[in-house]
C-alpha cells in the first residue's frame, strides 16, 4: 500500500515513520511511504505556504498553489488512482472499522492542514477528510500518523500475527481483555489462576467475559453494534443481570 504525506514539517512525519511496525513495514517494503515537503512546491524564494485570510480575522490561511501543484507531482510520479484525505475536524470520525476501509485503497494521500486551514478550494482535489476526535490539535501531522498507524495494521504483512490484529479493541465492538506476562506474581499481586492453568477453553472464555465485563463499564455504547457470538450473548446477559442485580 503506497502513502504521500504532504506537511510543512517533514522531520515530525520522518522520525515517527522510522520507528516500530511501520518503520520495518517500509524497510521490507511491505508499505510504500513518503512524505512531501508542501514548501518544495513554492515558487517564491521565501518558500511561503500561507496568507492572511480574505475577509479578516486571525491566523493565516494555507495556499491553494502549492498544494495542487504537490498533488500534480505526486499524481504524475505515482499515476493514478489516488484518495486524497484532509485532516480535518470537519471530517468523518475515524474509526476501527474505517481504518480497514481505508486499507483496502492502493494509494492514500494525507494532506497535513495547519494555522486555520486550508483554502476551501482544495476541497475540489480532496477525496474524503478524517477526524481523529473533537479536540484541537495545532496541526494535521499528528492526525495523519494516527491514520497511518492504524490502517497499516490492517495491511497483510505489516503485523507479524493477523490474529493480533483481529482481536485488537474495537475490532468487534469491544475493548480487549486485560494481558498478563511473567513473573506470575508482583508483590501480592497476582496472574489470574485461570491463565495458568493451560485450560485453553476456560482461558477463552475468561477473556471473552473480561472482554465483555470491561466494554460494559467502560463503553457500554459499543455493546449496541458490536458483533457477538452465541457464547459472548450469554456471559453478556450474566453480567448485565448481576450489574442490575447490584444496583
């Protein structure tokens, strides 16, 4: 899967992309990243990207020229189709499940806005726009390396175990259950004996209610679309009993 990241601040996007799963992701050329300096598509020698906004009003606005003329180059050096992605609050919420969507593009292009935006005539060369949350942040970098985190994962080859990725939170619609690892006791805390016990089926089972008992605390909203099996309806209904039960 190839991605262009286009942004002012290309050592912020270099270094991140250079480390963990993605960082060998690209190495074994698994994902094809690369990312744009929009100040290299300027044609004064200043190298400026952004102007005051029409109209009046703080902050400053990014130009629409460099950013099509960055499209254009990567559209001729890439070819296309491509999905051009804002960063933007204005965007659709990004999800689990439109991380995996986005997976399934051949090529994605993140814009990085920052000041107050972008032009709104780059909406024109704009295919979709993401938000990652209703926050401010101070610009699009960080957003646009959540989505390629998170869409990376669901690439065939980046993550090492495809079952990791299926049993990730929010896969399903629901948190994960709670991880352990040696040694088996911490102080006087200790592994749960059902993790021990080489008892494979109740292990199962113990994450699937663990799984469950957290999503219901913590994010009961998931419960309404999360895909359940028959098993996981009925731990779901012992515990929403003795939840009712305790109240």
């Amino acid at each position: 899967m190839r991605f262009d990241i286009v942004t002012i601040f290309p050592a912020m996007i270099e270094q991140a992309v250079a480390a963990g799963i993605v960082g060998r992701a690209i190495e074994r050329g698994t994902l094809d990243v690369k990312v744009r300096d929009l100040r290299d598509f300027t044609t004064d020698r200043h190298r400026v990207v952004d102007d005051m906004p029409y109209g009046g009003g703080p902050g400053m606005v990014l130009k629409p020229e460099p950013i099509f003329r960055t499209l254009d180059a990567i559209e001729a050096e890439r070819g296309r189709p491509i999905t051009v992605v804002l960063t933007s609050p204005q965007g659709t919420r990004f999800t689990q499940a439109e991380a995996q969507r986005v997976s399934r593009l051949a090529h994605v292009v993140l814009l990085c806005g920052r000041y107050e935006g972008v032009d709104e005539r780059v909406r024109a060369r704009v295919t979709e726009e993401i938000s990652i949350g209703d926050y401010v942040l101070s610009g699009g970098e960080l957003p646009a390396l959540v989505v390629l985190d998170t869409v990376a994962r669901f690439v065939p080859g980046v993550v090492g175990d495809d079952q990791s990725v299926a049993e990730d939170s929010f896969s399903r619609g629901l948190l994960d259950f709670p991880h352990y690892t040696r040694p088996a006791e911490v102080g006087t805390d200790r592994v749960p004996e059902v993790l021990l016990s080489g008892n494979h089926a109740e292990i199962r089972r113990w994450r699937k209610r663990e799984s469950l008992a957290r999503t219901l605390t913590r994010r009961p909203d998931l419960l309404e679309k999360a895909s359940l099996d028959d098993e996981e309806r009925r731990i779901l209904a012992e515990l929403q009993e003795a939840k009712h039960g305790r109240t």
